[in-house]
C-alpha cells in the first residue's frame, strides 16, 4: 500500500524510544568505563546523539564537527604514532651483527615449553593457536598434571572463541600437544622456550641439560624477565643459540614479545625468534641485555613510586584511579595483584635487597644509598601474594578472584608503617600522583635508549 516512488532515509524522522535520554546516559557510561581516558569512542557517541536528536543535515555538520576535533587532537597523532611505530619494530638492528634483511630464520616445525606455572601455560596456548605442534615439560608428575589441567582448561576457551569451535584446534591430538616429564623427548624440537621461575642457579641447570640433549640447531629461548641472558648462556656449549623471549602475563592475551640477545647471540637466533613472535601474532621487539631489559626496567621506577606515594599518604585504589582515568589499561597496583607479589618479592631476593642475606644494620628504608620502601616485602611476609591468595593490595571474592575491593586491613597496616617510620601523611594530588608516577617511567626510558638497550624511541614505546 506505498508509493514505488524514491524515498529517502535521510527524510524519515527517528523512532522515539519511550527513554531515548536514559539509554544513551547508560551507553556512555559503557564507553567511559571500556575506552577510559579515549576521546574517540565518546565522540562517536555524541554523534549517534545527533543523529537521533537532530535533523538529518544538522546532524551530518554536527558529525563534521566532532570529526575535526579528532583530527587535529593529540590522541590522534599518538594513535597514528604508535601504528607506526608497531611496523617499525619489524625492522630490528643488533649493534655488531646483520640486521632484519640480511639473516634468515630458521624453521619452527615443533617447540617445546619447560615448566607450566602461569607463563608456561600461556605460551603453551599461544604455540597451539599458532598450530606448532608442542611438547609441555614438567619436573614431576604432580606438577604435569596440575599443568596439563589449567593448559586444557585455556585452550578450550580459547576454542570457544574461535570459528569453529575446538575442532580448529586440535589440542586433544598428543600430535600436536604432548605433556612429559622425560627430556628425551626433547631431541628433535627446533625450538625451546625455558618458563621456569626467576631463579639463576636452577635456569642455568636447566640451559646445561639442554644444550646436552637438543640437536644442533635447536635454538634455546628463555622466558626471564630480568636476568643476565649472557649469565644463562655462559651455562651451554652453544651461547650463539640461547636467547631471550620475555613474555607478558597473561602470555596467550598480551600482544607484546620482547627479543633480548645476548653477547654472542647470532643474527639467526634473532631473526627466527621475531619469526616466531610474527607465528604467535605478537609485537616481537629486539631488544639489548641488562637488568629488566626494556618493558620491567622501566616498570621499576614507575611501580617504585607508587609504593612511595602510598608511604606519604595515598591509598592503592587512589594510585590505580588515576592512572587507569588518564588512560592505562590497569593500575600499578591492580597489575601487581594480577602479575602476583612473590614475583617480584623473589627477584628483590636474588638482588640481596631483602630477606636474611642483607648485612645487619642495614636502614629499612635504603638500599645501596637509594630511597627504598620495603612495604611490598612486609606484605608477601604476611603470605598476601595478589588474585591468588585473594589478598594483596587489594581484597578479592576467593583466590584467583578477579574482583578487586579495597582493603581496611591494608589502610591500617599502611598507617602502622607510616607511624613506626614517623612518616607524616599529607594529601596528595592527582597531578603529582601522575607526574612522578609517568616522568620516573619516562626518564628510566631516555637512560635505556642513551645506553644502546633499545635502538630507537619506537622500540620502548
């Protein structure tokens, strides 16, 4: 019963929704919360505003409008850095060595991942997404079969994202994921990925079998997060194949790989392990060898000034607020909860910066004539490790919870500290939350590319 004739959209009026104005409050409170501290989502849903609530052409000017203020706006510009800078990486240098062009990788037709703790899971997962075929080792069969549970469980999420569901995968085929406590079966892998904890003596034990066991041309990688790839190396007959490949927890979400070579790691090595970092859809970055390399190098200072923060005053949740409101996925403190305390209670062990090896008489609040705040070390003494234990600078519902709720406990315990150490509380504001948080970051960034670690600004970006 309509007229055939042309009838333009753009003429029809828009359905009123009985609470069009409440919709949209509750639609922008969705984009706030997902895209914190993002000009662009909001915007866009100004402009689905406009669409609604105008006429059609006064709402295409109102979307000219907000189109320009993107455009020309700092987000933008950074935005459009950073996928630059993501490409740029592609393109790695090693002082002294060929560099991306001139070294070919080798092929990865089957890996292997030592210990199935949290990382050793995840890079598990991201090896069988990447269909390499994996062999998963654990010291004993309790631990290979507390592993080879919490790795079924991933994968299978996994699949149910996926098209297709788990036939895609295939990890049910010992083929393609096989679990083991035998490193015999570990002779004609191509590659291995050590995932142990952040121990020296005990990777270095692990480095010695292994350059004994695998063939020749196996490359042999390690998942440390601060310590010296040469030190590791020094441990096998064949330094030119052992490299770095520093995962970020969770390693099968994280898109970032960090590449650290080491004083006689070849250009081969690297270039196969940027291969793989492209295999496992990552972002792999060559990076150079020292304490923490790049991404926890410049974690330290940042997360050490939070903890200073909350000795003169501030609060956990204060810290993380607003720093995910300027535009961080998550918090410090929140991070650390989630990466787990003892992570870096064991690696401040190993240092001698805790625990029964320092010297007598050494102040609580100094280490090698340096501010120190031993309140993350009080915290692990309490056994509070983060999600796992549900309870670390936050409360969580049960251990591994997820939900993180602040803690009375945690505020007395910080106003006991603060009077044993006659600190005096001051408030603090969100700027100088901010500037000592993000200028520690970016300082320990220019003393990173002044000494040669990474090659160039896009590297620690």
């Amino acid at each position: 019963g309509q007229p055939l004739g042309p009838r333009r959209l753009s003429l029809k009026p828009v359905p009123k929704l009985p609470d069009t104005e409440g919709f949209l409050q509750e639609a922008l409170a969705k984009v706030k919360k997902q895209a914190r501290g993002c000009l662009a989502p909001e915007l866009c849903l100004q402009a689905v505003r406009a669409a609604a609530e105008m006429p059609f052409a006064e709402g295409l000017r109102r979307e000219r409008e907000l189109f320009r203020v993107l455009l020309s706006s700092g987000q933008a510009r950074a935005l459009q850095y950073a996928f630059f800078a993501e490409r740029a990486v592609r393109r790695w240098a090693a002082p002294g060595r060929s560099s991306a062009g001139s070294a070919a990788p080798q092929p990865v037709r089957r890996a292997a991942v030592i210990g199935l703790g949290t990382m050793g899971r995840g890079i598990v997962t991201c090896l069988v997404k990447a269909n390499i075929p994996v062999v998963a080792l654990e010291q004993d069969l309790e631990y290979l079969n507390k592993g080879r549970k919490a790795v079924m469980l991933l994968l299978e999420r996994e699949a149910m994202k996926m098209e297709g569901g788990a036939q895609t995968l295939d990890f049910h085929n010992p083929a393609r994921l096989q679990f083991t406590v035998d490193f015999d079966l570990l002779r004609d892998v191509d590659l291995v990925i050590e995932a142990v904890f952040e121990n020296m003596a005990l990777k270095k034990e692990i480095f010695h079998k292994l350059s004994k066991i695998c063939k020749p041309g196996a490359l042999l990688c390690t998942n440390t997060s601060a310590l010296n790839i040469d030190e590791i190396a020094s441990a096998t007959s064949r330094p030119q194949q052992v490299i770095g490949t520093h995962f970020f927890s969770p390693a099968h979400v994280m898109r970032l790989l960090e590449i650290i070579y080491g004083r006689h790691t070849s250009a081969t090595a690297i270039a196969t392990a940027m291969q793989l970092a492209k295999a496992l859809k990552k972002v792999g970055v060559v990076v150079g060898n020292c304490f923490g390399f790049v991404g926890n190098r410049m974690m330290f200072p940042y997360v050490q000034q939070a903890v200073f923060l909350l000795e003169e005053g501030s609060r956990p949740e204060v810290v993380d607020q607003v720093l995910e409101d300027f535009g961080f996925k998550i918090g410090p403190f929140r991070m650390s909860d989630l990466a787990g305390l003892d992570v870096g209670w064991r690696s401040r062990k190993e240092q001698g910066l805790t625990g029964p090896s320092l010297p007598a008489g050494t102040p609580a609040r100094q280490r090698h004539g340096q501010r120190y705040s031993p309140v993350p070390d009080l915290l692990c003494e309490q056994g509070r490790f983060g999600q796992k234990t549900a309870k670390g600078w936050y409360r969580y519902e049960k251990a591994g919870g997820r939900t993180a709720t602040p803690d009375p406990w945690l505020h007395d315990f910080l106003s006991q500290y603060r009077d044993t150490h006659g600190i005096k509380t001051r408030f603090i504001d969100q700027e100088e939350i901010l500037e000592r948080c993000l200028f520690s970051l970016i300082n320990e960034g220019f003393a990173i590319l002044a000494e040669g670690i990474a090659s160039g600004p896009e590297h620690l970006d």
